[in-house]
C-alpha cells in the first residue's frame, strides 16, 4: 500500500474510536554510514526502515503508538493502543490538552540537492575517501598515528495526514562527512585537528557536498597543528578577551540558546532526564539575554541546514521566528501543545526521530544573525586575548545557565595577531553573563550553518538532528583556563 491509503486506514481508524483530534505519519528511512580508519575499510552500515506513527487526542491527554506492519488489522490495532494510553492518561491528569490553531495545509516539499547520494554506487563512495585517507597518510607520514575520514548519508520519505484534513508529503536528502587526524604524544597525552568540525559537517545536500567541503585540501594545514600542539603550552589561567571559531560558537549556541528555549523543557517535562531551563516564561519580552548585536533567529525554511524542513511532525509550516532579538528573549522553540500554553502559535519544531517516535520540541535550525565585520577585524580589534577553534568537550548544568567548554587548538592573540600556539583551551561562564559579553560577530563571509547529526533527548531517548548557523563572535572579560 502507499503511504496515503495507509495513513488514511489510521485516520478512519481514529474517527471510530472517538477521538478529538489524531495525526499519522508513515515513513521510510534510509541510512548509509561508510569509514576509513587509517587505511581500513569500517563496516559499511546500510539499513531501511519503514512504518507508521500514529497519535491521537481523547479526553484531553495524548496517546501514541507506532508499528513497521502495514496491514489494516495491525494499524487498527496500533489506533486502538493510542486511544486507550490517552484515556489511561486522562483518568490522572488534570491540566487539558489545547492545541494552538494551524493552517490544514496540502503540500509536496523536497529538500534542496543536487546528486542523490544513494544513486551513486557503494564502491566509488568508499574510493572516496580512501583517496583523502592516503592523501593523509603521505602528508602525514612520521607526524600523525590515526587517521579517520567519514561519510553518512540519508534519505527520509515522510506522510503526515490529520484528522483535520492535512495532507503533506516530505523527502529530505541530508549528507555528511568529515575526517580527525591525531597523534599520541605519551600514554596519557594525545592531540586531535577535525575538520571542518570535532563531528564533520551534516547538511540538507546531496553527494556533492563531498567534493564541496575539500577535505583533502584541509590536510596540511590540520597535520601543522597537531605538530604545533606537541610543542604547545598549556592554555593560561586568566580572564580576558575570547575570539570563538564558527563551529565553537554553533555549539554555543545549540547548548545554551537552543535547549534552554525547547518549551517543552521550559515547562519541566525534561526535568528527569536532562534538567530545566533558567528561561522560564515569566521572563518571555523582559530578559536580556544577550548584547545588543545579538539576535538569534529559528529558521528552517533556509536550504541547507540539517534542521531545514517544509514542516513540522505536526504539519506546522516552516517560517523565520526570532527567538532572541537585539539581546531581548521573544519567543521559545514550540509545539502546537505548548505555544498555546503562552499565547503563540507553534514555531513548527515539534519533530519526531522516526515513524516509531512520538514527536517532542527539538532545536530546528537556530541561527545566531551574522554581524557587519570581517574576522579579520574582529581579530585586528583585539590587543590582548585567545583564540579557540574547533570543538571538543562540553558541559552545561540542567538548567542550561552555568557551562565550560573545550576545544581543540588555541592562540593567544596579540597586538591584533594570532602568535603563540595553546593547548587544552578551555573557557566557561553564565549563559546570560555571556551572551551579554559579545561585542563582535563576523560577517556572512565567515557564516555557516553547521549540523549537529546526534542530539539526544526524550524518554525513550531520541537522535536528533539539529542546526545552528554561526559566525565566529568576540566575547570580554571572559574566564578561560583551569
């Protein structure tokens, strides 16, 4: 059966168990993960997977269940599953279900791409990058021990049907690669460069953003700084000036913008799993959260950003939304459920990691708005601080508001230059203290959207993927070291 017929057996389904209001997605999913681990081919991981997700609303609470059968007594069965969780759920919770208003909308959206990555055959995928990995082998002959060079592809077909009448068909086309080059210096020292980030870099694109990231070109420059961190000092202990690479201020972003506006975590219902947010809606219109040359914006309509979707797993259409404007918080990553608990409709991130999910509010693209400089002004501007590039390690607490974080390679900056070479570059700070500290943020010049292909959340847990675009940004009177 197609994915119309099988979704409308669901919605039918529904109807006949008297429900308020019930939605299906049915999805297939393909995923293809391909390495070379210094010269050695990775098992190739090739899977397919398809079914049907389906949620309703009776009584005023939620039920949810999923299947991979696709005949017409199991989805009946699955349907009469979700009512019965929904009614189990009303006779104990007392707080109503009320949706915020959506357009009932019948629409096609395909990703933006050029090459479809499972067109291209497994052999001249794996030639690929066996060609970087030997390219990194030479170069790196006597000054690296590991090399890692590594691609993933997927291909997402997604129905949404309500019983409002929705309609809406969706494939979304996501590459990634990347590669880590290291060198052990002693049993307990090792030194890393990755590029372009710690996690490569995941995109809405086809094949071609293989050839587009040029790996092979980074090479040099990323086997120079593994010898320059072997020489390297430690990062000092001190407050001062902080000038952060695109990719460390996207994670930035994600971990203290994006997870501390999921609405769904605003109102607690992470609390057991992975904490709160400081955020809380008493401040919605009044919080400074950052400077003033800070706005932060959730966009999803953009092409290329691996959270760039038509719409929602609730059939909510993609629109640009400040989240964060001039420094001042407006709005929170939303659902249907919880835009209308503050009043607002829903900013469409309500996402689910498959068709065997219930969707929850997940970071859509939330992109931090480039600023009018150059780096190389940002840089110039500066007479005394550090430079940090290239993620490595992250904490933050559970209400999203204290953190520290690593990244691989650092300079201090001096007289407007990058000189000497640091190692073990830390920093860490307040969310709010923090954002209020930046005083630059680098042009389109240096802007990406950089993919986050593994973000966890959700009980059952979920692997979502997420996006922040960034540009690198100045910070003052910044606490780095220790």
């Amino acid at each position: 059966m197609d994915e119309r017929k099988i979704a409308q057996i669901a919605i039918s389904a529904c109807l006949s168990q008297g429900v308020d209001y019930a939605d299906a997605r049915v999805e297939t999913i393909e995923d293809e993960n391909i390495s070379v681990t210094s010269g050695i081919i990775k098992p190739i991981e090739h899977t397919v997977s398809r079914g049907i997700g389906i949620r309703v609303l009776k009584n005023g609470c939620w039920g949810f269940a999923s299947t991979d059968r696709m005949d017409e007594k199991s989805i009946r069965a699955r349907v009469a599953l979700a009512a019965s969780m929904a009614e189990a759920s009303a006779t104990v919770n007392r707080n109503r279900v009320v949706l915020a208003p959506v357009e009932i909308i019948s629409a096609e959206y395909t990703s933006a791409y050029r090459i479809d990555p499972f067109t291209i055959p497994l052999d001249e995928k794996i030639e690929f990058l066996r060609d970087i990995d030997r390219a990194a082998g030479k170069a790196g002959k006597d000054k690296i021990d590991s090399r890692e060079i590594f691609a993933s592809f997927r291909r997402r077909n997604k129905y949404f049907a309500s019983l409002d009448g929705a309609d809406i068909s969706q494939l979304l086309i996501q590459t990634g690669a990347g590669m880590v080059l290291g060198k052990a210096k002693s049993h307990h020292e090792r030194f890393e460069r990755s590029f372009p980030s710690s996690s490569g870099q995941y995109e809405c694109k086809g094949y071609e953003l293989l050839d587009e990231l040029q790996m092979k070109e980074a090479i040099p420059r990323l086997i120079e700084e593994i010898e320059m961190l072997e020489a390297a000092e430690e990062c000092p202990e001190k407050t001062t000036t902080l000038l952060l690479s695109g990719d460390q201020v996207s994670l930035q972003v994600h971990e203290s913008i994006g997870h501390a506006l999921e609405l769904d975590r605003v109102f607690g219902v992470e609390r057991d799993f992975s904490g709160t947010s400081f955020a809380t809606t008493d401040k919605l219109g009044k919080l400074k959260y950052a400077s003033d040359i800070v706005t932060v914006v959730c966009d999803s309509t953009v092409p290329h950003g691996l959270a760039s979707y038509g719409f929602d797993d609730e059939g909510v259409p993609t629109r640009q939304v400040d989240l964060i404007r001039n420094g001042r918080l407006v709005n929170y990553l939303s659902s249907r459920e919880t835009a209308a608990r503050i009043g607002k409709e829903s900013t469409a991130a309500m996402r689910a990691n498959s068709w065997a999910n219930v969707p929850i509010v997940r970071i859509a693209n939330v992109n931090l708005k480039p600023g009018s400089k150059p780096f190389e002004q940002l840089l110039s501007e500066i007479d005394n601080g550090i430079y940090m590039d290239t993620v490595r390690s992250w904490s933050i607490d559970d209400e999203r508001r204290y953190f520290q974080f690593g990244c691989e390679i650092g300079w201090l900056i001096e007289g407007g230059k990058l000189t000497t070479p640091i190692k073990n570059p830390t920093y860490s700070g307040c969310t709010t203290d923090f954002w209020n500290k930046c005083t630059g943020i680098a042009d389109e010049q240096s802007y990406r959207i950089w993919g986050t292909p593994n973000c966890g959340k959700g009980q059952p847990g979920q692997n979502a993927r997420t996006a922040q675009g960034a540009s690198p940004a100045r910070f003052e009177q910044i606490t780095v070291g220790g």
